[in-house]
C-alpha cells in the first residue's frame, strides 16, 4: 500500500463534506464533538499532505515542522480526549451506571494520556521521514512511558465505542480494533501514519450513526 500526498489531501476533502453533513444531522448540541469527528480526521489528514509535500519538494520544506506536529498533536493529543469524551455525550446512558462510571473514567483517563504526550511533544524533537512510501515518525520520548501510555492510549480509543448498545457504533469500534491490528502486524513502523488513514476513512461511519440516531433518536 502506497500513499501520498494526493492520498491524504483527497481523505481531506472526503472527510470534510462527510463532517459538515454529520454535524448538520445533529439534533442536540452535545452531539456535535462525536459528529465532528470526521471533520477534524480531514484536518490531521489535510496536514499530513502538507507534510508529503514539504518532504518530497525543497520548496515546501518550511512546512515540514509545522505540519509533523500538528498531525501527532491530533494523534497523540487531540484522539485520546476527543474519542471518549465525544461519545460519552453523544449516547445515552441515564439507565446504565455502569457505562457512566466506565464512560466518565475513560474520559479522566483520556485526558492525562493527553496531557502527558502534549508535554513530551512540547519536550522532545519529532522527526518525520518517508521510508517505503510511508511517513514515519521518529520520537525520543522515553520509552517506558511511550508503552505504556501506547497500552492507556489503545483503550481510550477503542473501548468507549462498546460502551453503547447501539450495533452500529460497535462496528465503528470493531473496524478500529481491527484496523489497529492491521496496522501493527503489516505496518510496524509506520503505525501512527498508516493507522490514523485507516481511522480517517472508517470514521465516515459515524455519519451512518448520527444519521440513525437523528431518525430514532435513541441509542
């Protein structure tokens, strides 16, 4: 699998009409982070296509920092508060207090993964590259909290979707558990890259959720 600069900048476009309906089908207010997701999904991957160009032509190189930290600032910053946090509001959970207690302690968690890896980016020198047509990024972080938080950082992202009953939210969680997989078995050293284009594309499902919900309005 090869990608590309017109790769991310076509995800971008894609995901930014697919974000802009999501968020139009909403019905409340606190529906509209979830929906949003595959609007700010458009921004990281909009970034990261700056960042092919910056290393594939000279003339671009002044963009290269900015653009490498902005995509690992969604990645590693924005996804371990937004993904928790957002789904929290959007379902509904006042008969079940067991997936409030759960919802609530993924959001508390989500948040200090955050904020940790906010002040290692703001700490550590982040370098990207492209190595087999893939981007990778080099990080100095130490390397015990970097697994660590890798394990934390799996969980806030992936389990809040199984917090609801709805079916289709659980394939939206199942889709990321499963391209998650599939990108640290066949793609080792290019994870943050290649799962965040996997996660990009998959979030266009959450337009076939808010959609759903807008009809029954439950979930």
């Amino acid at each position: 699998m090869c990608f590309s600069a017109t790769a991310s900048f076509t995800a971008g476009a894609v995901l930014t009409g697919i974000g802009v309906v999501s968020i139009k089908k909403t019905k409340k207010t606190a529906e509209i982070p979830f929906a949003s997701i595959p609007l700010l999904f458009a921004l990281q991957q909009i970034s990261e296509g700056l960042l092919w160009l910056a290393l594939t032509n000279p003339e671009y190189a002044f963009m290269e920092d900015f653009s490498t930290h902005t995509f690992i600032a969604f990645a590693q910053v924005v996804w371990p508060f937004w993904v928790p946090f957002s789904i929290y509001a959007f379902i509904n959970l006042k008969k079940n207090k067991l997936s409030i207690y759960v919802g609530k302690s993924l959001i508390i968690i989500g948040a200090v993964i955050a904020c940790g890896l906010a002040y290692y980016l703001a700490s550590y020198p982040v370098k990207a590259e492209i190595i087999s047509h893939h981007i990778s990024y080099k990080q100095d972080y130490p390397e015990k909290y970097f697994m660590i938080g890798g394990i934390f950082y799996a969980i806030v992202t992936i389990i809040p979707h199984f917090i609801s009953s709805n079916k289709r939210m659980w394939i939206l969680g199942i889709s990321i558990l499963l391209s998650f997989i599939f990108a640290k078995v066949y793609y080792t050293n290019f994870v943050v890259s290649v799962w965040c284009f996997f996660a990009a594309i998959l979030s266009s499902i959450i337009l076939w959720i808010v959609a759903d919900k807008s009809r029954n309005q439950i979930i």
